[in-house]
C-alpha cells in the first residue's frame, strides 16, 4: 500500500518507519512511504509556506501554490506506484479537528484502497480552496487540537498498516485487538504467575481452549458493558458468542 505525506516536518516520521510492526513492514515493502516537504516546492528564496490571513485574525495560514504542487507531485508518485489516482484508488486525506471521525470500521475498510496521500496542516489550518479543490476525504483522530496533522497522520499509517495481509505476525491477534469484533479487549496475562500474590486465572493455565476462548469473551462482554455501553449496545453476538451469553446470564 503507498503513503505520501506532505508535511514540513517530515523527520517526525521516523517515529513509525524506524520502529515495530509499521516500521518492519516499510522496510519489508509491504507497504511504501514518501514524504514530501511543500518547502521544495515553493518559488521564493525564504521558501514561504504561510502567510498572514485575509480578514485579519491571529497565527498564519500555509499558501495554496506549494500544497498544490506537492499534491501533484504526491499524485505522479502514485501513480509510477501503480495507484489508480484518477479512478478514487489514492485520495487526498485532509487530518483535522473538522474531519470525520476516525473508527476501527473506516480504518477496516482502507487496505483496499492502492494508497492515500495524507496533508498535515500547521498553523492555523491551510487555505480553503486549496481543500475544495484538492482534498476528498477529511478525517479527525478525536475532538481534541493538537499543533499539527502529523501526529494525526502517523495514527492512521499505523491502524492501516498493521491491518495489511501478513503484516501482523498473527492473523488471530488482530482479530483479538478491542474493537474488532466491536468488543473491548479482554485482560491479558503472562510470567510471572504470582505478581505480588495476584495469580494467574485458572482457566488460563488450564490448556482447554474451548474454556479458554469463552472466559476471554465473557471478559470482552463485561469490560464492555461496563466502560462502553455504546459499543454493548451495538454488538451482534456470532452464534457461539450467543450461546456463551446464555451462560453469562445464568451466572447473573
Ligand atoms: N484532532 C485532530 N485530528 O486530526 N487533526 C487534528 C488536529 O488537531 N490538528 C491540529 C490543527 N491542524 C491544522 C489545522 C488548523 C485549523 C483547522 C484545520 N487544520 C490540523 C491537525
């Protein structure tokens, strides 16, 4: 899967290709990462990249021109990738505070597309037509403001990333993580077995995996019920998850 950023810091990116899964996974090709700094592509000699707001108002505002061409840029590098750019396969993501939401369902649904260009903005956002006519999809990793969409796009890199075919060392594991199957996580456990005289639950060192499989889930269903009723709510049990229920409830 191809990522371009376009960014002005683009050393902060290191912090996802240098390490762990992500940062294996860049290296192996599974997926490819270009970092583009609209500063290359700016026509003055001070390199500008924002300027002062029309209307007045407080912090800067980062120019259209170089956006622009670095996005067209990001667009040919797509493209020589094998992106089907003109055909949706490679949108220009736009991190910010008015985005959508972002979700484990939408990150779900990524690894089909050949790519994403992802813009971080800095300052006080970045001129408005450049969105309009550039950007086709806006995504925010919560409602709160950081200093950039850098972080933001280092997020979404790594929820997409870690989700690529064969990138996770354990299919299964990924299944587990919270949110998958629309569950919190259930506790997990390793050595020692006694940590300050807390044990181990039996079930886990019982080998039965049957036993094991179901305990895990009545886990997930109470952490859930209790932390994130919103996500109780909406849960639909498998067939089996159902019938472990039944249990539950006669446990109540
Ligand atoms: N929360 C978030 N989820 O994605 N991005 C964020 C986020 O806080 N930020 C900080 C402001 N940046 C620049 C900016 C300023 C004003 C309007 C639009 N853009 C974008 C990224």
């Amino acid at each position: 899967m191809f990522f371009a950023v376009i960014s002005i810091f683009p050393e902060m990116f290191c912090a996802i290709s240098d390490y762990g899964v992500v940062g294996r996974a860049l290296k192996n090709q599974q997926a490819t990462l270009q970092l583009i700094n609209p500063r290359d592509f700016t026509n003055d000699n001070y390199r500008r990249i924002d300027e002062r707001p029309f209307g007045g108002g407080p912090g800067m505002v980062m120019m259209a021109q170089p956006l622009e061409k670095a996005i067209l840029y990001a667009k040919e590098l797509a493209l020589a990738a094998g992106c089907d750019v003109a055909g949706g396969g490679c949108p220009v993501v736009y991190l910010s505070p008015q985005g959508r939401t972002l979700t484990e369902s939408m990150v779900a649904d990524m690894p089909k597309l050949d790519g994403m260009i992802l813009l971080c903005g800095r300052y006080e956002g970045i001129d408005e037509r450049l969105l309009q006519r550039y950007v086709e999809l806006e995504i925010s990793i919560g409602d709160y403001v950081l200093t950039g969409g850098e972080l933001p796009a280092m997020v979404l890199m790594d929820s997409v990333i870690r989700r690529l075919p064969a990138v996770m060392s354990d299919e299964a594991s990924a299944q587990q993580d919270s949110f998958v199957d629309g569950l919190l996580d259930c506790p997990h456990y390793t050595k020692p077995l006694d940590f300050h005289g807390d044990m181990v639950p039996e079930v886990l060192l019982s080998g039965h995996h049957a036993n094991i499989a179901k305990w895990r889930f009545l886990q997930q269903v109470k952490r859930t019920q209790l932390r994130r009723p919103d996500l109780w709510r909406a849960f639909v049990p498998t067939k089996q998850q159902a019938k472990w229920l039944k249990d539950l409830e006669s446990l109540d």
